[in-house]
C-alpha cells in the first residue's frame, strides 16, 4: 500500500515502518553517495540508499546493493559531510566483506530477533528501540531474551568490523578530497547519547562505540590532509531544504513551526512552513509561501513539484498540470516527478491528456521499473483509451496494453496469482513475440525460488 503526502511518497506494510520516496532527497543522497561508491569500486554495482521513514538515527546495510538510512539521520545531520561520512562508513562494510562474515557469526546464536536487531532492522520490524526513559532497556530485553551471552560475542565481533569500516571510509573520502570530520561529529555525538540517555538508538546498537574506536578514528580524520575542507555552499543549500522538506512532513505542524520560526527567513525555512501551513490549513493558505519559495529559485523544480502536488491533492487537478510539467522540463530524469504529472493529467479525465500521460508513465518506468504506483497510471490510461476507441483491433490492444500494466503492478506489489491472471489476458491480446508479449509471458512463467 502507498500513501501519497505531499511530494514524499510513503510505502508502508506490515513488517516496515515504511519507505520514503522523494525525488528531490533521492537526487541529493545519489550525489553524496556516487563519489564514494566510485572510490570504494562500486560505481557499477548499482547500489541504492532508501530512505526509512523514522526519525531515529540509522544507517545500514543488508546486502551488497542496499543501503538504508532513516530520515532521523538526514534531520539530525546539520551538514552534508556528516551524512556522506556515515555512506562513507556503510559502503566499508560492503566493500569489506562484512555482512556475509555477520550473517555466519549471527548464525551461531540462532536467534531471528537477534538478527533483526544487528541488522538494524528492529526499528522497521518492531518500532523505534530508543523512547520513554526505560522502554529502551524494555525493548532490548524483549527482543533478545535469552540471548545475552550470544549478543555479548557478536558485539565484540562487530566492534573489530566497526573499525575496519571506519578505515575504509577515510580510504575513500580521502580519494574524493572530503573531510572526515562529519563522520567524527556523528559518532562523537552518538556517543555522548548513549552515556546521556536510557533508551538506546539502534544505530548505537548496530554499530558499537567504544572510546578506544572513536579515539582511533579521531587521528584518521585529524591527520588528513583535507580535514579542513569544507562542503560546498551549493550543496549545504540542498541539504539544509531537505531537512527543512523531511521537517514539514513528518513533523507535527506546530512542532515545524517553532523548529523554523517566521523570524527565520532563509529558503528552508520557508519550504518547512509552506509544508506545515498545507498539512495543518490548507493550499490556499499555503500557496503564498509556495509561490515565494518559486520566485526566489524559479530554476528549481522541487518547488514547482511541491505545488503540483499540493493542488492535486486539493482536487485543483487541472490546475495542477502546469506546475508539475514545468518540474518535468526542469528535472527531465526524475521519473517520480513524471508518475506525478502522468496522475494529474489522468485525474482531469480529460482524454486529450491520455498520449501525454502515457508518454510521460513510458518514460518514467523506464528509469523506475518496479513502481507499481506507475503501472497502475498506465493500466488506467490505456483502459480509458480502450473505452474510447471505435475500431476493434484498436480497443483489443489498448485493454491487452492496460492488463500488462496491471499485471506488472501486482508483480511489484508482490500479488503473484493477479499478476498472473493480468498476464494471461495481456497475451490474450499482444501481437505473438512481441517484447509486451515475451513480458507477460515472463511474469506467467515466474516462481518464486525456494530457498533450503
């Protein structure tokens, strides 16, 4: 199930906290990430960073091609190099090996939760660990159980990885010409929460923070030769926006008002009380501070996506149109944007908008192949290109083109057998051989493996 708000897009289910999905916060993290992955030697592997929807802080890792952050970590980091020292950090365990040497080790302590919890998983599979004085402790006990002595042995495992990656991070923001002192902001701070604090974060607890570690990766950052340089303005501005964006939504109104005051006048202060006026009073009161926000940076399509949005969701779909294709012209690559357009001009009803709807859901799914949100734009597009065709053949291959797309909508969503009965119809219906054919003859003949 996917919850729209704003132009954050939320994926949740019953075992995750939930996804974030925002183009202007993908764009920014692929530009802190993309130096690092290219120095650490995977620039090719095509690693992607989700954003968890919890205001923790965390970070980590569960394969070689998935890394997770929480927005916590995002909100709670004032510059861009603290958050791409944690990347930084994270890519080290990958690059090291670490995580199929973890899941050995976790292995002999035989215990799912205890798993989860190294994994950085808790806060997903079983909410925040960090609360209410003494619902950390709670939690911890909880989970764990009976497993103290095992939970002792991996911890003192991961330690000795926890260093290793920290080398590794200073390997490869030295090779991109960054600082390590944001790294060393972080896990200084980190640190002096959990001798503050009853409740644990589960990135303290995932990533152990013994003095001798911090030490040691104090004289790494201090004596390298670029642990003065500084980000750079362009990019503490985009930082400081999503801060302020993640701020807006995911805060209560009232507490993103008093976090950025009408006295504060900069840009991302504005964009967090734009945001909040929305959720808490509406577009019509909010669209003063939108349409300040676009004269001052009327090159910046996030801004334009924003109001888009903000009036679709008002049910000014129309009116939303404009907004969102100049965010298209401006950010051509972002295929959430496009999704967006594609919604608006499909929700006129309007049919002189179906090509262009259809065109702009092609060329987002290209990009964005498993967006299941995508694939349904497009199965309602050609549905309603069906019911307005005159010729046979014509409506024969507009509703074989709409059950393809739902068919690759329940694949995504993880609903095989309707997927599979959206296949057949679609090759009921496609041309014999053809790639939309070969398509939903793939997704009939797909089984989900079965591990031993």
């Amino acid at each position: 199930m996917a919850g729209l708000i704003g132009s954050l897009v939320v994926s949740t289910s019953a075992d995750a906290a939930g996804l974030i999905r925002d183009a202007e916060i993908e764009a920014l993290i692929r530009d802190y990430a993309k130096p690092i992955l290219t120095a650490a030697g995977l620039g090719s592997h095509n690693v992607q960073i989700h954003i968890v929807n919890d205001r923790n802080f965390n970070a980590f890792v569960v394969d070689g091609q998935n890394m997770f952050m929480h927005a916590g970590a995002l909100i709670m980091a004032e510059t861009p190099n603290q958050v791409i020292g944690v990347i930084a950090h994270e890519t080290g365990h990958i690059t090291g090996g670490h995580l199929a040497r973890l899941r050995t080790q976790i292995s002999k302590a035989k215990s799912a939760a205890l798993m989860l919890q190294l994994l950085g998983l808790a806060a997903m599979a079983g909410g925040a660990i960090a609360g209410a004085p003494g619902m950390g402790q709670l939690g911890m006990g909880a989970a764990f159980g009976g497993t103290d002595a095992a939970m002792r042995s991996v911890l003192a495992y991961r330690q000795t990885e926890e260093s290793s990656a920290d080398q590794a991070a200073m390997v490869f923001l030295n090779a991109t010409k960054q600082s390590g002192r944001g790294m060393l902001e972080t896990f200084d701070v980190l640190a002096e929460k959990l001798r503050g604090i009853q409740g644990i974060n589960p990135y303290l607890m995932t990533h152990p923070l013994p003095k001798q570690r911090i030490e040691q990766l104090r004289e790494l950052v201090v004596s390298s030769p670029y642990y003065d340089n500084k980000d750079p303005p362009a990019l503490q501005f985009r930082h400081d926006l999503i801060r302020a964006k993640l701020s807006g939504f995911l805060d209560k109104p009232e507490v993103a008002f008093n976090r950025y005051p009408a006295t504060d006048t900069s840009l991302a202060a504005v964009y967090a009380r734009a945001i909040a006026t929305y959720r808490q009073s509406g577009v019509q009161v909010a669209m003063p501070l939108l349409d300040q926000l676009i004269a001052a940076q009327p090159n910046w399509p996030y801004f334009y996506e924003l109001k888009g949005q903000f009036l679709f969701e008002s049910g000014k779909g129309a009116t939303a149109i404009e907004p969102l294709r100049k965010a298209v012209e401006l950010a051509p690559n972002e295929p959430l944007i496009r999704i967006m357009l594609a919604q608006a001009l499909i929700g006129t009803n309007n049919a002189k908008y179906l090509d262009e709807a259809i065109r702009n859901l092609r060329t987002a799914l290209a990009r964005e192949r498993s967006s299941a949100m995508g694939y349904r734009q497009l199965a309602s597009a050609y549905a309603r290109k069906a019911e307005l065709a005159h010729a046979s053949g014509a409506k024969r291959q507009f509703m074989a083109e709409a059950s393809l797309a739902s068919a690759e909508a329940y694949f995504y969503e993880g609903r095989l057998s309707l997927a599979k009965q959206q296949a057949k119809r679609a090759k009921e219906g496609l041309p014999n051989g053809t790639p939309n054919w070969i398509r939903a003859d793939d997704i009939l003949a797909f089984e989900i493996p079965q591990h031993n």
